[in-house]
C-alpha cells in the first residue's frame, strides 16, 4: 500500500485514511501565497457569496467560506436575505456583481427557497465569474474536456486521488448519485482520467454488484450507511461526499466508516475528509478567477 503525508493508516489491517483537512492545509498556503502574489499585482480576489432565507445548515457552510476566504487573504462579502426575496430582486443583484469588478466569484448558497427557480439563478451568474462551476457553461466546458470552473465538491475529491498518487487509467470507478453538483461532473472528470466510470443512482437494481467491482467508489447520495463494508472489494479507495446525521443526531457520512475501513485500501473521513476539500477548491477557483481578470 502506498502512503504519503496526506494518507495514514493506524495499522496495516485496516485503510489509509485522506486527510482532508492536511491536504487542504498543504493547497491553501499554495493559495496563499498566490492571492499574496496576486495582491502585489493590484488584484485582490473577490468573492461574493449570497444566502437567501435561515436554513441553519446553510448559514454555517456560507460562514465556513466567508472565514477561509479571511484565512488566505481573499475578500469575501457575504449577503443574507429574507426568505421571502424575490427572484427578480435577485437576480438584480446578481447582474450587478457580474458588473462588479472587485468581483471575480459569485455564489448563491442552495438551496434556494422554493418560489425561486435554482435554475435561472445558476445562469444567471456570468460564467466567468461561476467559481461553484455549476453554470450550464461551465457544465457544458467540463463535458467537452474545454477549460472552465470545475464542481468544487468533485474537483476536491480529484485532488484526494492525486495525494495519494492513485493512477486511475484503465480502473473501474464507480459513483453512487447523479446529481448536477457532484455525481454527474464526478463521473466526468474520473472519465478523463481514462477510468472506466459506472454511475449508480436510486433507481440502479443491484448496487453492490456494482460496487463490489470498483477499484474506486465515490459515494454522493446524502444519506448514512449506503456504502457497507459487503459491498466494498478489498483494497479498494473509498471516497464518502455524504454529509448527514444519523438518528442519533450524530455526524455521518454515507460510508459505514468503521467497518469499510477494514476492507478498503484508502478512505476519506467525515468529518475531515471531503469537507475541508469543497471550500479549498473554491477559493483555487476564485482565485484563477481573479488571475484570469487580471
Ligand atoms: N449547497 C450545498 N453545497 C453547495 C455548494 O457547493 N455551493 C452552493 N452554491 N450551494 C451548495
């Protein structure tokens, strides 16, 4: 088994942990140092993030990457409206930060309320300027294999993989969820990579017949326990993007953590793991933003 500095097992039975938060200590001082550069230059980075309505889980991630823009230099404001705006009125203020050249990053926190259409907010953002990748541009570029803003979620979990310098060319990579965010732009960048890619969704009739093939499974479904240690081929890299509570209230991913990790190769945890990893590529993709503008 390979190990590295971001990857470290307790014993030889059981998997190498990825460490997100250390990897992503590791990128952001490279981030740092970049804005530093960047700043030195004239430009300071720019993100703008906007919350629409009191979902509490909501405010705390918008909190998370307001503070690690602070932590690496970059500005940030952050925007919080009732929940009964409209969407005009937000997408008013959406083209005016397009057209605001301290602004290099737009995201709007979702989910949005109800009587707004999620769809027209994502397009409305400029492309150049979709640091959350989830414009159908920036879709659409990733499709093709052309140069865009990358799922932070997805883009994190790729840089997972290149910490532990896992060759995925020829490998059988199996994704559990289809959704714009994370499934489907997961799906597509493991397939540049010239893994053979399987996406498995609600509706797939034998999940663990699938996954017991994979050298690498990326669970995104959003619910504990999906992943079970029967359905994992030893060795194999586990790559859990779930982020839930079980019953108890408890933390939880959609991996069962305790006993895959004594069957698969490598494994990220939650918390710990992809986390830490989504808001670090935000700020890469604000900052090549601004890097680009400039
Ligand atoms: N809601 C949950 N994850 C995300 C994310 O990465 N970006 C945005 N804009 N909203 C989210």
């Amino acid at each position: 088994m390979t190990t590295n500095q971001n990857a470290s097992n307790a014993s030889a039975d059981t998997a190498a942990v990825i460490d997100g938060v250390a990897l992503s200590a590791k990128l952001r001082e490279d981030i740092t140092r970049r804005t530093v550069a960047l700043k030195a230059r004239g430009v300071t980075p720019g993100l703008a993030v906007l919350l629409v309505g009191d979902n509490p889980a909501s405010a705390v991630y918008v909190r998370n990457k307001v503070k690690a823009c602070a932590d690496s230099g970059l500005h940030s404001v952050l925007e919080r409206y009732a929940a009964d705006m409209t969407e005009a009125a937000l997408l008013a203020r959406i083209d005016a930060l397009n057209k605001d050249p301290s602004i290099h990053g737009i995201l709007v926190q979702m989910p949005v309320p109800a009587h707004i259409d999620a769809n027209k907010v994502i397009e409305a953002i400029a492309p150049e300027k979709d640091v959350d990748g989830f414009h159908i541009a920036s879709a659409g570029a990733l499709m093709v294999g052309q140069p865009g803003f990358i799922s932070c979620t997805p883009y994190g979990c790729m840089k997972m993989l290149e910490s532990i310098g896992y060759d995925l060319r020829g490998k059988h990579a199996v994704v559990i969820g289809r959704s714009n965010i994370v499934g489907k732009p997961m799906a597509m960048l493991l397939l540049q990579k010239s893994a053979t890619v399987t996406i498995c969704h609600s509706a797939t009739q034998d999940l663990k017949a699938m996954t017991l093939q994979a050298d690498v499974i990326v669970a995104a479904v959003g619910k504990c326990n999906v992943l079970t240690a029967d359905m994992v081929k030893p060795g194999a890299v586990v790559i859990d993007v779930g982020m839930n509570r079980n019953p108890q209230g408890k933390l939880c991913g959609d991996v069962d953590y305790e006993a895959v990790r004594q069957v698969a190769g490598f494994i990220t945890p939650v918390p710990g793991g992809v986390g830490p990893m989504t808001i670090t590529m935000l700020l890469v993709n604000t900052l090549e933003s601004a890097e680009r503008h400039l």
